[in-house]
C-alpha cells in the first residue's frame, strides 16, 4: 500500500520569515548605506569601509535584537511550564477536566474527551497540556541562540550582495552598478520566498524589491542633500 504523505506550506513559515527577514534586511540596509555615501561624493574605500561597517553594525543588532527577543518568550514559556507543572501535581483531576474541555471545543464528544484526556493525562501530562492548552510544541520552541546566530548569518550573506558589487566597480559606477545588483538579488529573493510559500512569484518579488528601491533612493538623496566629500 502507497504510503499517503502531505507537504504543508505553512511548515515553511517560521525559518522562511526568519530567513527572508534576514536577507532581505542585510542587502537592503548595506546596499543603501552604500549608495547614500557614494552620492556624498565619498572616495571608493570610504564607500567600502562604510559598508563593511554596516554590514558588522547590522548583523550585530540583529543577532541581540533577536536573541533578547527569543530569550524573553523562552522565558515565558518556562515559566508557563513550571505553573502547569505545579497545576498538574495539586489538582489533576481538574487538569484532566480542563483538558477535555479543549477537546470538546475542538468537536469530540464528551464522552470521547474524557477518555483522551485521561489517556494522555496518563502519559505525558504535561506535553499535552504544553501542546493543547498552552500552545508550546518542543520543536518549535525558543532557541535564543540559535535564532540570534541565524539571524546575523542571514544578515551578513544579504549584505554580502552589494558590498561585493561596490568593491569591484569603478568610483563613477558604484551607484548604478550597486543598485542594479541589489535589485537583481531583491527580485529572486522575494520570488524564492513566495515560491516557498505558496503565493504570486510576480507579486513576492516586486514587493521585496520595491521596498528595497525606496530605501536606495531615499539613502541617496541624502547623500546628494549633504553632498560632502569624505
């Protein structure tokens, strides 16, 4: 007999936005920091220097931006653990009740609630309630430091992108050639994001590279505003 699989896009969700995220942040933000010092009318390794500054700023702030941010929901979910832990020991019997209940919302009878609480309060009480009650899933739990180095890797391969089209262009083409290479990596980002997804290449790819245009374009008319030679 065939065994019967199925491929959900929604298991993609987490690491794609984190990925996407951090990709997408790196390019963006190097390639207009970039762009905004090359419109000042900046030397070429002032324009370099810049960028490799942004790019160790960036993957930085992102790493602690996220690791404070993933440690305070592991935090979180502990504490939430302990008390269900605690809740189980004093009162199983209104833990089981509470259990079924849930099962009940979700459309079994009660008779059969019953017996899938008390079956699972038998086991492993407490990863049934994490799971059905609290929402905690131990494969997708908070790993701070995990999420902070992923974070920073994303961050620094996206900014890689324009970093690499500055330093190989001449002086009076870092700007166009910059642009132009981030767009490109904008592009198939946001269609490989939306591939992953499920959704509209077309619609995925523009909305990246559009945000990504905007931010060029607003970093160097404040270079051109500024106008000073570095």
């Amino acid at each position: 007999m065939p065994r019967h699989t199925e491929l959900h896009r929604s298991h993609h969700i987490g690491w794609l936005r984190a990925a996407v995220l951090g990709a997408n942040d790196g390019a963006i933000s190097t390639a207009s920091l970039v762009v905004g010092v090359a419109a000042a009318q900046a030397s070429h390794s002032s324009i370099l220097v810049a960028g490799l500054a942004g790019l160790a700023a960036g993957a930085m702030a992102m790493a602690a931006g996220e690791y404070v941010s993933v440690s305070s929901q592991a935090d979180t979910e502990k504490a939430d653990l302990a008390r269900e832990r605690q809740e189980i020991i004093d009162d199983p019997a209104a833990e089981t009740k509470e259990l079924a209940g849930i099962y009940r919302a979700r459309g079994l009878t009660q008779e059969l609630a019953d017996v899938v609480a008390g079956q699972l309060m038998q086991g492993d009480a407490l990863a049934a309630h994490a799971r059905d009650e609290l929402g905690i899933i131990e494969s997708q739990a908070a790993r701070p430091l995990q999420a902070a180095l992923t974070s920073a890797a994303m961050f620094s391969a996206g900014a890689v992108v324009p970093l690499v089209a500055a330093w190989f262009s001449p002086l009076n083409l870092v700007m166009p050639l910059t642009v132009s290479t981030t767009l490109i990596v904008l592009l198939l980002l946001g269609a490989l994001a939306a591939r992953v997804g499920g959704a509209p290449m077309l619609r995925g790819s523009m909305r990246v590279a559009g945000w990504g245009a905007i931010a060029m374009a607003v970093t160097a008319g404040v270079g051109r505003l500024f106008h000073i030679a570095m």
